[in-house]
C-alpha cells in the first residue's frame, strides 16, 4: 500500500472506532444491555485499534536519537 491508501485506510478506521464508540453507549443505555452483542463491538474495537496503531507506526519514520 502506499502512503495515501494508508492514511485513507487509516481515516477510515478512526472514524469506524468512534462509530463503534456510538453504539457502545447506545447499547448500554437501553434498558436491558445486551451483553454479548457489547463485548462483540468492544473486541472489534480492540482489533481497530491495533490496527490503527500499525498503520500509525508505519506512516511515521523512526527516528534514531
């Protein structure tokens, strides 16, 4: 991938995390949680994330001090 796929990839996936932020609230707002269908967002979640962090890192050159 090149580095603008990246970045749209990674825009992509940010906006998904917050999205899923959403409807985590939502869900335990209503009067009985769904407790499965929430540990399933979270753990999407939770995958988002760790790929956002990959996309990050490789976006951002390391720098030897």
């Amino acid at each position: 991938m090149t580095r603008e796929e990246l970045a749209r990839r990674l825009e992509l996936l940010r906006v998904e995390h917050r999205d899923l932020d959403s409807a985590i609230v939502a869900l335990n707002e209503t009067p009985m949680p769904d407790q499965l269908a929430i540990a399933r967002l979270k753990k999407r979640k939770l995958r988002l994330r760790d790929e956002i962090s990959w996309i990050e890192d490789n976006l951002v050159p390391d720098i030897i001090a």
